[in-house]
C-alpha cells in the first residue's frame, strides 16, 4: 500500500488514521479520519479526507461485481465445511 507524503492531522491534534471504505459507491477507496474513530470511549472527531481519487463508473462496477464473487464462494466454503 502506498503511503502519502503528508499525513493530515486531525482536529483533536493526532495524526489521521488511513481507513478504507466499504459501501458500494466507494468500495474499497481509502480516506484518512480521526485516529480515535472507532473507541468507545471517546467520541471520534468529525475529521474526513479523501486519499484515493474516486473511482470511474466502470471500476465500481467490476470491483462490485468481483466482490460479489468472492463472498458467494466464501459463504460456499462456509456451508461445505458444515457437512
């Protein structure tokens, strides 16, 4: 995985965590947040840059497609190591 020149720095003043996203309009694009987000015991800062460029149309439609694909054969293997 690359890693960026810069890391950004949050509001809360910590360096920002790279995260990926997983929803299907961006699958698999990574952001930069709060270093904190994710703690129970704090409230993550509203910090949120994109790091990945967004992709094209066409590229969210293959990797959603491949995804797919792939949790179908994962849920398979799953069912056949129960019987």
């Amino acid at each position: 995985m690359e890693m960026p020149e810069v890391i950004p720095v949050c509001y809360c003043g910590n360096l920002a965590k790279l995260n990926m996203y997983w929803s299907n309009d961006n699958p698999g694009r990574r952001f930069f947040g709060c270093n904190k987000f994710g703690s129970r015991f704090q409230k993550p800062y509203q910090f949120f840059s994109w790091f990945d460029p967004p992709f094209t149309p066409r590229s969210r439609i293959m990797l959603l497609g491949l995804l797919k694909k792939v949790r179908t054969l994962e849920d398979a293997k799953r069912r056949e190591r129960r019987t």
